[in-house]
C-alpha cells in the first residue's frame, strides 16, 4: 500500500509541476496561496456517492481523491512531506495560518490524525482541480471555495444494492448500512463535533435514488459550473 501511495504523490506532483509550467508560459497568475475551486462530497453508505464523485471528476477534467486514499496519505508521514513540500513556503505558512484559525474557531481539536488529514486536504484544494471523498473535508475547506455535496438514498434503494453487490441478505446489508453510517456520523461528530446528517452544511444535497447516478452527476457539475465557471 504505502509504494501505491507512494506512486499516486509523485504522479500528482508531477502533474502540478507541469500545469505550473504551463500557466506560466500562458502568463497566467498564480493563486497567490488561495484555495482553488473544490468538490467535497459526503454520502450515506450505499448511495452510491463515491462513484458519482468519481464521474464528477471525470466530467470536469478533475482529480478525483477518495476516502481511503485521503486517510492513508494522512497516516503516511513520508508521503504526507512530500505532498505538503509540493506547495512553495509562501503557500505552506498560509495553510498553517488557516489550520491555526479553525483550531482558534473550534472546527476540529488539535489532535494528531487531524492535524495531517488538514494538511492533506489542504494541500490538495491549494492544487484546485478535485474531488474529495469523505473524512469530513468539506469541514476544513473555506466553504466560499468549495462546492459542499451530500449524496443520499432512501434506506431500501441502498439496502437492495448493497445486497446485490456484496452478496448478502436483506437484513445483513441492511445491518452493515445502519453500522457504516453510525460510524461515519461518529466520526465527524469526534473530530468536528458537527452532523454529516445536518443539511445547512451544505450547499447541495442530492438523493441518487431518485435521481440516479447520470442526473445526480449532472445536476453537480452544472452546480459547480454555475458557481464558479468552467474550471
């Protein structure tokens, strides 16, 4: 795992690199340290947000960062150096300065993990050009910024998917919903102290059950376009 992570960061870096070459052939300025334009989507277990966030992506010629990657980059610290040593100081000292502030507001406590899941994902909308996955980072991201998804199913809509993916009856797909949504609830409530569940965290919610993956996908990209423009 940590030589796929290991992989991921100096391809991301690479990539950055080249599209700061290229920005600055076009003469184009910089942005000066400030947050790009990002997505942040959370999702009820189920409903089946990772997989539009990555669509989303794809649609808007972005990156797409997942739950899992965002953690294990975060639990990595070699790998975490070299993503944060990415930005130029001027930028780092101004990611210090907003990690200080929300610690001074209250957003989250100070602890290890949350700490190095902040530089991560601050890290990564300083990029601009992503969608991030869960672990709460639309907490941490400047809410003027970032397009806020919540992705959600009716309970049997993800009941009866779960089950046919997974291979499982009714009752336990159900049962392993009920638990994987009472752990994500638990922790943003831990390090946040705030409900995932809680609509005025965000700036769309988005029921893919109803909708389907196609017109929920569709229905965040011309958001995000609407608000800030073809990226």
């Amino acid at each position: 795992m940590i030589g796929n992570i290991d992989h991921f960061v100096n391809r991301q870096i690479l990539l950055w690199q080249e599209e700061r070459r290229i920005a600055e052939r076009k003469g184009l300025e910089g942005s000066g340290g400030a947050q790009q334009p990002t997505i942040c989507i959370s999702r009820q277990y189920g409903a089946r947000g990772a997989e539009m966030g990555r669509q989303v992506a794809e649609r808007l010629g972005f990156r797409f960062y997942s739950q899992e990657l965002i953690h294990d980059v975060a639990e990595q610290a070699h790998v975490r150096a070299q993503l944060v040593e990415s930005l130029d100081e001027r930028v780092r000292d101004g990611i210090s300065e907003w990690m200080s502030g929300l610690i001074k507001r209250g957003v989250f406590e100070p602890s290890d993990y949350l700490r190095n899941l902040s530089k991560v994902v601050l890290t990564l909308a300083r990029h601009g050009k992503g969608v991030i996955v869960g672990r709460g980072a639309h907490f941490l991201l400047d809410a003027r910024t970032t397009l806020r998804v919540r992705v959600i199913a009716p309970l049997e809509v993800r009941v009866a998917r779960i089950a046919e993916r997974d291979g499982l009856t009714g009752d336990a797909a159900r049962t392993k919903i009920l638990r994987i949504d009472s752990e994500r609830v638990a922790f943003n409530k831990q390090h946040y102290g705030a409900d995932i569940a809680d609509p005025a965290h965000y700036d769309l919610v988005v029921n893919a059950g109803t909708l389907g993956l196609e017109g929920a996908t569709s229905g965040v990209v011309r958001t995000f376009q609407d608000r800030f423009g073809s990226a």
